[in-house]
C-alpha cells in the first residue's frame, strides 16, 4: 500500500543543529576508538541505524529482522554484551525476541556521530562488557539554522524531516521530527516478504500457517514517526543545563521470519543534565545526569495465517522501562586527569501473554514477571601523560540485584571489579602504538533468568552466573602524507559467556527433561582489524576496512558436540572511491563485500550462508542557495544474499528438524533525497 506523506512546516521554529557539517565535529578518532561522524549527512537512505553502520564500519555486523529496527553485531558479541547509551541514557528494547534493540530507539536524522569503544575500555557505563556504542545526537545552536529533507525510495519508501534550531548567547532551543513508511522491500530474486515465507513453505521449511493472510499481503512494512526537542541553558558563564525529550512512534512494523508483527512500538527518552566548569582546583567539570527511558512493544499472530486457522490471536505484550543517574567529577593533578564518578539505574521488564486480548491464565500469563535489575556502581580513571606516553588506569565496582516478583523465581545479587589499563605510545608526529588490557563484565538479563514461554515453560536459567571478558588488544596506526593507516588484533577470554541450547529446548518440548535453555560456557574471541585512508589527488580519496574474528567455545553446551561460537561473521570488507568536484559534486562508489560463513553454531541454527560482494552509488550535487540533491543506488547488481545468521536465540519460523527461516537482504534500491539548509 503506497501512502501519499506529506511534510508541513507549521512554525519558523526549525532548525538542525551544526549545520549537518558533521566533517567539523571536535571528536578525535583513537586507535581504540572508532568515531562514525557521517550518519546523518551521508547515510539518508532510511532512519536504520544499524543499516548505517554496517555499510559503514567492517567491524559491525547486521542483524536483519525488517525493513527498520535491526540490530548490530560488533565483534561476535550482540544484545547485552554490548552497552549502548543515547546522550549517556541507556535505552533497552522491551521485545525479549530483539525486535526493537536498543540501536532502534534513534533515528539517523538525529544523530550527529557516534563512538564505538571497542573492548572493555568502558568503566563509566553499566554492562559495557565487550563494547559501548555511544550515540550523540545533534545539538542546538545560538544562530538560527534548518534543515529540510524530502526522500523517497524503490518499494513506495516516503520520508519528511526537519529539524530547526536557534537562540539567545545563553537559551538555545532545537526541535526535530520526521515521520516515514517503507513497503515491503524485495530481495535480489524479486521477492518480497510474501514471497521469500512462500518460498520457505515450498520448501517444507516452515508451516503455511506463518504466511500473511490475503488482506494483509499488500501491507507496508512500517510507519515510523519521531520528535525531539532540546533546551540548552547556559546559567553563569560555567553553568549549563542540558535538557532533551526524544518520542519515537512506529505502527504495523513486519517481521516476516518471525512467528509475530509488532503492532506498535513507542518509546519516550528523557534526558537532564547539569554541567559545571572550573568549580574550583579540584572540580574542572561536574557533571549531573538524571534519565529515564521507557519502551512498549506488543506484537501479535493477528496478521498472519496462524491466527485465522486457530480462530484466535495471540498477543505478546511487554513493556521496560530504565531510570538512571550519573555524578562524576574530572579535575587534574601534575599530569594526571582524574574523573571519579557514581552510577545508578534501574531497569523493571514485565510482559504477558493475552488470547484475543484476554489474559492467558495465571501460570501460564508472565512472560517476564515484573522483574528489577538495579545497579549501583563506582568508577575511577586517572589519564597520565608524560612526553609521548599516554596511560589510562581505570576501576568500576559493580553491585547488582535481580528480582522477580515471582516468589518461585530466585534473585540473583552480582557483585564485580572491572577495569583496564591502556597505553598510547606516540613514537613520532605519525605513529603512535597502542597496548590495553582490562577486564568487563555484564549480568543476566531478564529474559535469559527468568522467561517463561506461553505453555508455561521455563526457557530462563534462573541460577547464571554473570559474564566476564578478559581482553588484550594491540594496535598501530601510521599518518602519511596522502592518508593513514590502522590495524587492531585483540584477544578475549570470555568466563560464562551466557549461551542458547537448542538441544535442552527440543528435549523439553519433547518432555523428556526439564533444563533450561541458557547456559553459561566459557569460550575464546580473537580477531583482526585493518582501516585506512588514502588521497590519490586533491579530489579524489579512498577509504577501506576490513574485519575477521574467530570464536570458540572451551567445551561443547550439554547434549552438543559442536564448539564455533554464534554470531561470529566471517571476514568482512567496507571499502570506497570517492571524487570531489568544484566542492558541489561528490560521487561514491562503495564496496561491501564478506567471506561465506563456514565456522557457524548449526546445532543451535546457524547456517551456512554464501559470500557476496555489493556494490553502491552514490551522489550529491549542491545547487541555489542552501538546496541539495541526493540520488543512489544500493545494490547495483541486484544481487541475493543474507547478512544475518539464523541463531536460535530469537525465535524464529522454522520446522522441527529443520532448517530456520533465512531472511533476504534488499535488492536493487533507488533512492533520491531533496534537502534545503539555511
């Protein structure tokens, strides 16, 4: 179903904040830090974060659910392995099944860059075990500027935004928004969601029942519609308050190899922060930060085959929400940036099952039992800079408590001490070295403690033990005069690493034990790194990277004999020519390109999945005042393949016996964007 958007500016009040210049961010790459300036200014296609980084980044994998809201991959380690935190809020989807990660709960448009921290070189935010994704999104600014951009795209894709922003020398506002829908995309062989279940059910597969019903085929595959607004208060010359509201609204979202469809998916962030310079010797910056998050997810079987053969629908309705503070004080000493801190939140995760919008029976209703994980924590780094040497001692103490108001379900108290020590070497004005060792560590999540399934069967482990990283990383980066040059190796000891078992799932359904399908197993992560730039003349440059990672477990799960490690990608590639002409024309070709998965978990549903190579065009062409056109190719060569393996930790359509469901990635995609600045 195609839908006419339309996109009204209503008031004078609108502005992006920056300019979109995202090239002039004051934010320094590191060799252990990967700075990604250019989600919003070159990545316009959709609001998909996750898509953005992985055509951008080669150490992110996908993982691909829908047309939007899909989540990523960064080094093998997925969902809670990996902290994410918007403007310092941590966001938490409320599907157990992954179908509003984190990632989801901010859009493209209102990003000004991001920081992927890989490793356990993170002690100020909770969980941050093998690495933390912070997201920064665009601020106000005193001058009056705005932004409006117009898209469209292959398979009925339409999308408004603006953003507008403007003030006084101490009162800046901004106020964003942007509303979206996007069809049913279809694969290199043409097929759409429709077509890709139907080739599975000829198959054998998966049921007829997983199919859409007639009605419902020609459905869109989303709507998404967000607003931030932003108030910046300068108090005193050294005083700021920072205070933010972002709502994101998405209605009817599909996820074809998934047994249900979001009905809707809401989430509010609210963010207030208190920033104070120069106090006094001992007090350069302190900074107060209050947030609270909240997410509501229901999805159902009401679109599909299933509910009308049944005669009923089953809703699967949860909602989280997180409530968080963070005080830390940086001053210095001699040579040394001391920044000390104490971090709180509170996360509540609570879900049901309902029958054609009644609850299901007691014992059988809770999914997720009203349960709380509270975290308190302090943390501590010391940055020490002698003459070429740069060294960052670190410490975060833990104390953590998870509950369910299920008295049948036990609590589990964590306590750990976390840290890390890294050092940076610049051995000349264009090469610096880089050494860090540290120690992470994550809880349980809710879902793998204590979910119950709608028959009233325990899936959770309610005794794991939290999760450990001990790693070691290495790197280098050279500076010539045409480009630059950097390579990582690391290698991670991961202690209870929290694992699916397929095998006690299948055992269980079979009634002939009654273990739990998460189990804590130790295992070993290493890989390699390589990215660089090189400028071949004043107009034209290449960037490139590449990524592999190895991963095993020391042992095989109970009942299993297989040790690969899931969510594991095989060796994958990001590279791009771009050309400059007259500072109004830019042209990029992109390559992304990935090895086929040969070392998967495939008795917990892993699959082997092909190699491809993808190609895309892009190009801009500044013109008048302030306006400027967008138009690109995704996929040039139409090519069919998967990014996303089939781990049976979501679940997904499949056949007892066999193999689960494979989602397509998109084909050929046009699209064209419209912006006007001033």
């Amino acid at each position: 179903m195609t839908r006419i958007l339309y996109f009204s500016i209503a008031c004078a009040s609108m502005l992006y904040a920056n300019e979109i210049n995202l090239g002039t961010i004051d934010v320094e790459e590191t060799i252990e830090q990967e700075v990604v300036k250019d989600i919003h200014g070159e990545d316009i296609k959709s609001a998909d974060v996750a898509e953005a980084l992985f055509k951008q980044s080669p150490s992110i994998s996908l993982k691909r659910r829908s047309g939007i809201a899909n989540d990523i991959v960064v080094r093998g380690q997925v969902k809670d392995n990996i902290a994410i935190t918007i403007d310092g809020a941590k966001v938490c989807g409320a599907c157990p099944n992954r179908m509003d990660p984190p990632i989801s709960h901010v859009l493209a448009n209102n990003i000004d860059y991001i920081e992927i921290n890989q490793g356990p070189f993170d002690v100020e935010d909770f969980g941050a075990l093998s690495a933390g994704v912070k997201v920064h999104t665009i601020k106000p600014t005193q001058e009056i500027h705005g932004d409006l951009n117009l898209n469209v795209g292959s398979w009925g894709y339409q999308k408004g935004s603006f953003s507008l922003s403007g003030g006084s020398s101490n009162l800046r506002f901004l106020l964003s928004g942007s509303t979206e829908v996007g069809g049913q995309y279809e694969d290199g062989n043409g097929d759409d969601f429709v077509g890709q279940i139907d080739k599975n059910i000829q198959a054998g597969a998966i049921p007829a029942s997983a199919q859409y019903q007639d009605r419902y085929k020609d459905m869109d595959a989303y709507n998404k519609d967000t607003v931030m607004a932003k108030l910046f208060w300068d108090i005193t010359d050294n005083q700021e308050l920072r205070l933010s509201y972002t709502a994101n609204r998405s209605d009817d979202i599909l996820y074809p190899s998934s047994k249900m469809d979001a009905i809707y998916d809401d989430s509010d962030i609210l963010n207030a922060e208190y920033i104070a310079r120069d106090l006094s010797d001992y007090s350069k910056e302190l900074t107060i930060q209050l947030y609270k998050t909240e997410v509501e997810h229901p999805m159902s079987t009401q679109y599909r085959k299933s509910s009308a053969m049944m005669g009923f629908e089953m809703t699967h309705a949860l909602t989280t929400d997180m409530q968080g503070a963070k005080i830390k004080n940086s001053f210095e000493i001699d040579n040394h940036i001391i920044t000390a801190g104490i971090d709180y939140s509170l996360r509540n995760w609570d879900g049901g099952y309902y029958k054609n919008g009644t609850p299901l029976p007691e014992a059988k209703f809770h999914s997720i039992y009203d349960v709380d994980t509270t975290n308190y924590a302090l943390f501590l780094k010391d940055s020490i800079k002698f003459d070429k040497l740069l060294v960052d001692v670190a410490l975060r103490y833990d104390d953590t408590e998870v509950t369910s108001q299920n008295s049948k379900q036990q609590a589990n108290d964590y306590n750990q001490l976390n840290g890390y020590i890294t050092t940076t070497y610049n051995a000349n004005a264009s090469t610096k070295y880089f050494v860090g060792a540290g120690k992470s560590s994550r809880v349980p999540d809710a879902k793998e403690l204590y979910w119950m399934g709608s028959m009233g069967n325990p899936v959770g482990t309610p005794n794991l033990d939290e999760t450990i990283n001990y790693e070691l990383d290495i790197g280098v980066e050279k500076q010539y005069e045409s480009g630059m040059i950097k390579a990582k190796i690391f290698y991670s000891i991961v202690q209870d690493y929290i694992a699916y078992n397929a095998s006690n799932t299948k055992m269980m359904m079979e009634n002939k034990v009654t273990w739990n399908a998460y189990e804590n197993v130790d295992a070993t992560v290493y890989g390699i790194e390589l990215s660089g730039t090189y400028m071949a003349t004043d107009s034209l440059y290449f960037d490139y990277g590449l990524a592999y990672q190895v991963g095993e477990k020391d042992t095989p799960l109970t009942g299993q004999q297989g040790t690969n490690m899931p969510d594991i990608a095989p060796l994958k590639f990001n590279g791009a020519i771009n050309y400059e002409y007259d500072e109004s024309l830019n042209l990029r070709a992109e390559l992304v390109a990935s090895d086929s998965w040969s070392d998967f978990d495939s008795e917990n549903g892993e699959q082997e999945l092909d190699s491809y190579a993808i190609l895309n065009l892009k190009a801009s062409k500044s013109f008048a005042q302030g306006f400027e056109l967008t138009v690109g190719i995704d996929n040039l060569l139409d090519e069919e393949y998967a990014v996303s393996n089939t781990y049976k930790d979501l679940i997904l359509l499949t056949v007892p016996g066999n193999e689960v469901m494979l989602l397509n990635e998109p084909g050929r995609y046009f699209y064209a964007n419209l912006r006007y600045r001033f």
